[in-house]
C-alpha cells in the first residue's frame, strides 16, 4: 500500500513538472525572439547576452521536458532501474551549456570594453524589463518542482540566472539612457557572465553527486545505521549504502545481524518502515544474517527488498 501510494505521487509529481517545463518553455522561446531583435536594433551586447542565455534557458527546458518523460518510461531487461538517470544527465548537460555560455559572454565583453559601442539605451532598458517580467513569471511557474527534481531545479536555476541578467541589463540601459555611460554595457556582461557561472557550479557538483552515487543530502550514514540498531532483535547493522537513483528517489542496501530467535520478517518490515518514514529510502534490499553465522559467511541469510 505505501508503494502504492509513493508510485502515484511521483506520477502526479512528474505530471505537473512536465506542465510547468513546457509553459515555461513557451514563455521563454516566445520572448527571447524579441530580445534578440532588441539587441540587434539597440547594439546592446547584455541584450545579446541576456537573448543567448534565454536561448540556453529554452534549450535547457526542452531537455528536461524530453528527460522527464525518457524518465516515465517503464524498466527493461537491459536497463532494470528505467530512464530516471535522464533527467541527471539532462541537468548535467544544463550545467556544461552555462558554463560555455558564460565563457562566451565574458570574452566578447572584454573585446567591448577596450571600445565601447554606440548603444541605444532607452530600447535596451524596455526590452531588458520586459524580459524581467517573463523570466519572474517562469519562477513562478517553476518554483513549485524545484525541492522535489533535481531537473527541475536545473531550469529553474537558469532561469534564475537569466532573471538577475535581466537585472544588469536594466541597470546597464539606465546608466546609458541617463547618463551616457556605454562602458555600462560590457560590464553588466560581465555581471552577467558570472552569475551564469556561479549557478552552473552548483548544478554540476550536485548531479555529480548524484552520478557517483554519494550519500543524499540531509541524510547521515551514521544515523540511518544507528536508526537500524535500535531496532527490536537487530545486533547490528553493516554494509550500509545509501544513494540516489533520481532526485527525490533514494535507495539503500544493508546487511542486518540478529538474534538466533529473532523474527525475521518483522525485523525486514520494521527496517524498510523506519527507512522510509525516517530517511524517505523508498526502496531498499536488507540482507538478514544470524548472530552466530555473521563471521562464518558474509552475506548469508534471506533477502529482502521494498520497492
């Protein structure tokens, strides 16, 4: 029944982040063809950049839409875990395209800043505010499946990227429009280039994290093992792993010592119980062992999964 119930709310979860990816999506393919006009007609560098980065923010939506729904498909025989990987893959390509973004914007506002061009200030601030708007408005939108996918959090943080762009690129067609400083458009660049790096950093660590099976966060090795010792009948607990298949979808196996006159299936069940309830482990394989068979062979005993 709990397997049950945790199978339906990812299936809900899932279907209302395929909604929230592809109305964002819509939003910001819409708009970004209107930021790049606007900075082709202004000269203004930061619209560019902030155009560019609207373009990676539609292609990073785009391939979490595809990786969200790869990540619906059932299991195979060759892949018995399914496609939920897709959606790490796709927040770790999100992740690779920031970064050569960023490159790309800081060196062709280096060039600029030497010889800062002509720039129409007053068509760069309307358009950079407009652009504002559409990126607050995918926030919204997005906010509601960051916490919970990992993919998710991965346009959002572009998005969010894309919003502080919107930021300098406001201020730098201030700076233009009232006091002529064209210096002001390479630099919010600049700004620009570095916010988009820093938002990239943090998205890769994580779904390296994930990649190379680290233990979740807010979840402690030491805790779950002695969570599992205090268990009625358990002597002690060994080879414990705990990781993430996707976000949200913890996993853990673990090798259980107990008493000669133990009950063995209420000891699984009062395992899988305290994992799920305690560490949101929704799946786990626990290894029974007897106390005096323990240091004969390892593993021995039956086995058991939830999931």
């Amino acid at each position: 029944m709990g397997h049950e119930h945790h199978h339906h709310a990812r299936a809900a979860e899932a279907a209302g982040n395929r909604r929230r990816l592809a109305l964002a999506l819509i939003l910001t393919a819409t708009y970004m063809v209107a930021e790049i006009v606007g900075g082709l007609v202004a000269n203004s560098l930061a619209l560019l950049a902030d155009a560019g980065h609207m373009f990676s923010d539609a292609a990073a939506l785009g391939l979490s839409l595809v990786a969200l729904m790869l990540a619906q498909r059932p299991a195979t025989s060759q892949r018995t875990y399914g496609f939920h990987r897709a959606e790490i893959l796709a927040a770790l390509s999100n992740g690779a395209a920031l970064i050569a973004l960023s490159a790309l914007i800081a060196r062709e506002a280096w060039e600029r800043l030497a010889d800062p061009p002509e720039v129409r200030g007053g068509l760069m601030l309307a358009v950079a505010c407009g652009g504002l708007a559409i990126n607050f408005a995918n926030l919204l939108i997005l906010s509601g499946g960051r916490k919970q996918s990992l993919n998710v959090r991965g346009a959002w943080l572009h998005v969010m990227a894309d919003a502080l762009g919107s930021v300098g690129a406001i201020a730098a067609g201030a700076m233009i429009y009232f006091f002529g400083w064209r210096w002001a458009d390479p630099a919010a660049s600049f700004v620009i280039a570095s916010l988009v790096l820093y938002s990239a950093w943090g998205l890769i660590r994580e779904t390296l994290d994930v990649l190379m099976e680290g233990v979740p966060k807010g979840i402690s090795i030491d805790e779950v093992t002695d969570a599992l010792k205090e268990l009625p009948g358990v002597l002690d607990a060994h080879d414990l792993h705990v990781w993430s298949l996707t976000s949200g979808r913890n996993i853990a196996t673990t090798h259980l010592v107990i008493a000669e006159e133990a009950d063995h299936q209420r000891i699984i069940d009062d395992a899988n119980r305290t994992l799920s309830e305690r560490f949101s482990i929704d799946h786990a394989t626990i290894q029974v062992e007897h106390d005096e068979l323990a240091n004969k062979c390892n593993p021995c005993g039956p086995t058991a999964a939830l999931g």
